[in-house]
C-alpha cells in the first residue's frame, strides 16, 4: 500500500512538473485599451475565439471565417461577453484564392483602417477532401500569403501596424521541396509531412516579410502557440478514438485561451518591434534550426508564394494555377448598423472580379 501511495505521489509530482514547465502558458501581460484600433483574425473556435476575445477589448474585431453559421455565432458570442459592439463577421475560405481576395476586396471597401492581421486559422489535415494542389499549403500558407499582400497597403497607411502567423514547432519536421510544392497530398504520413512544411513555411514567410517590409512601420512575427487541447487536434481522429484521447488531452495539453497568450504577445506587446521576422513560444523569441533562418530559402519560398497565389508577373489571372469557382458573395454580419454608419454594399456585393490586385511588395 506505500509503495502504491510512493507510486500515485511521484506520478502526481511528476506531472505537475510536466504541467507547470510544458503546458501551461504564460499569461499575456501588457494588454492595454485598444479603442480606435482594427484587428482582423479567424475566430470560430478555439485559439482564434480566445485570441478575438482578447482584442474585443476596445478594438473593432473582424471575424475572418469560413462557416457563416460559425463565425455568425462566435460574433454574437463575443458581442454579448464583452459589450462591444463592434466585433463582425466576414466570410473567408483560405482553400479559396477566389474568396481570399473577395474578402480583401469587400474588407478594404468597408474598414478605413487595419492595425492588426492575425493568421491564426489552418488545418492539420486533409479529410477526405482530395484537391488537384496541396490543400494543407493552400491554407496554412498560401491563403494567408495572399490575403496579407492585398492588404499591405492599408496595414502600411495604419502604421505601426503588426501581421501574426500563428505557425507551430512542427515547423522543425518540415523540409520544403521546391520541385513538389503543390503537389496533391494523399494519406496520413504526407499529410503529416506536409503540416510540417506548412508550418516551416510560416517561419520562413514571417522572416521573409520582415526583410520586405523593413522601414515600413509594419513588423511581423511568427507565433507558437504551444500544445493546445483544440479542434485542430481532435477533429481528425477516428470517432471511437476521440472519448479515450479527450481526457488525456485535456491533462496534458493547455487550453484554447493559453494557446491564444503568445499571439496575443507578438500582436500587442510593446517594444518588440526590433524583433520582426522572429518566431516567439511561450511569449518570448525562441531559435530555430537551420532550414527556418535560411534566408535564401525564405526568399525563393516568397517567389513561389506569388506564383502559385496568382502574383506573378503579367494577368495575375493567367498565372493563377489550380483557381476555384467563383465563390459566394462576400458576406458581413454587422450588430444593427445606423443608417447614417452603413457602407454601400451595392460596389460590394456585386459578383467581384480582380482583374490586378495592389502592387507587391517586391518587383
């Protein structure tokens, strides 16, 4: 019996260890009044929710999601949290190239001012959606790629300004093959691989912006947000997997919200602007290996980027690989706007084409 009673203690002091030095998160400090200012960041659930609940604190929060049923409810939600009424909901597929610039098209037609870009939605798997191009890259980098070029030039015009990729350690797995980009992801073990490269993608891209936007006033920084109990985590597990792995998950991973801190850090913290283009866990810069600091790498990833999001030189619609169908119209839920604070939705909800985006930042 002592020994058993010796056995439960030192399981139970080991795990403490484990909890306190691994999993929980350092809070998020110096989170002041935001009022005036602009975020925008995916929200349904999970890391994005408690991220949006955070910035709701004086910001108006733009909801970047792709189920309207979802993101209508996770604004409502935040709406009646906070008592702040400016927090809406825009509709965004990052699968979609085409709905990721009707999105920028009908936000930069709407909002006078952009302070803050959090890329905080992604997957870790493919389902059984079987696509003609690499779906995990689509959406966990070249989405948001995209959606940050079309919206430089506001975030430049807002400055100081700041762009958030949420990315992950998986990041030290990953090895981009540049011949293989985009080529279709097919069973668990590439699309265990291919996570991984997206999530070094994300690294590679922060570090690369930087260099692009140095001396602009927008900085930027790549985020881990550390072991998260989330719907990314379980939502691809096999149904009868998903009761016996919920309670592990939830003792040894941390919650939504503690996952949200270093984002939030990287989005808000004061005085880290020397550090643009570092890739932060647990609220304070952490190295990385080699293939993640190369900046050649990061430079020809950033070429790739453009030629497979459509921005290559010449008709950005000829060059376009893989496009989508057009999708539906742009869609904002606002919270009752005034007549006289409504934006004249007849040049947005038309059906819209962008024949040329904004200029890229590189030539």
């Amino acid at each position: 019996m002592e020994a058993l009673l010796l056995g439960a203690g030192l399981l139970l002091g080991a795990y403490v260890l484990i909890y306190y030095n691994l999993v929980k998160a350092p809070p998020c400090g110096g989170i002041g009044s935001l009022r005036g200012r602009t975020a925008v960041t995916g929200a349904n659930s999970g890391i994005g929710k408690m991220t949006a609940l955070e910035l709701r604190r004086g910001a108006r929060v733009v909801l970047a999601c792709r189920s309207r049923e979802r993101g209508e409810a996770a604004a409502f939600d935040l709406r009646q949290e906070s008592g702040n009424n400016e927090v809406i909901f825009m509709a965004l597929d990052l699968a979609s190239l085409a709905s990721v610039r009707a999105f920028a098209t009908a936000f930069l037609s709407s909002e006078p001012r952009l302070d803050i870009l959090i890329h905080n939605a992604g997957i870790s798997s493919c389902g059984r959606t079987r696509e003609a191009f690499n779906l995990l890259l689509r959406v966990n980098h070249i989405g948001p790629f995209l959606l940050t070029h079309l919206l430089l030039p506001l975030l430049k015009k807002c400055s100081p300004s700041r762009v958030v990729v949420v990315s992950s350690a998986a990041h030290r797995r990953g090895r981009l093959d540049f011949t293989r980009l985009d080529r279709p992801v097919v069973g668990w073990r590439q699309e265990l691989r291919a996570y991984a490269d997206s999530k070094l993608a994300n690294v590679l891209f922060a570090r690369e912006l930087a260099t692009q936007l140095e001396g602009t006033g927008v900085t930027c920084y790549a985020a881990h947000p550390g072991p998260v109990n989330s719907d990314l985590f379980l939502r691809h597990l096999p149904g009868w997997l998903r009761p016996l792995v919920r309670p592990l998950a939830w003792l040894v991973l941390r919650a939504p919200k503690g996952g949200a801190q270093t984002p939030l850090y990287c989005a808000l913290q004061e005085g880290i602007e020397p550090l643009s283009g570092r890739y932060f866990a647990n609220c304070r810069v952490e190295e990385v290996p080699p293939a993640a600091r190369d900046d050649r790498a990061a430079h020809r990833l950033w070429e790739a980027s453009k030629r497979l999001a459509g921005l290559g030189s010449g008709d950005e619609d000829d060059d376009e690989p893989h496009e989508d169908p057009q999708p539906e119209e742009p869609t904002v839920s606002e919270p009752s706007p005034s007549p006289q604070s409504s934006p004249d939705w007849s040049k947005v909800t038309r059906r819209i084409q962008v024949k040329a985006g904004p200029q890229s930042p590189v030539s």
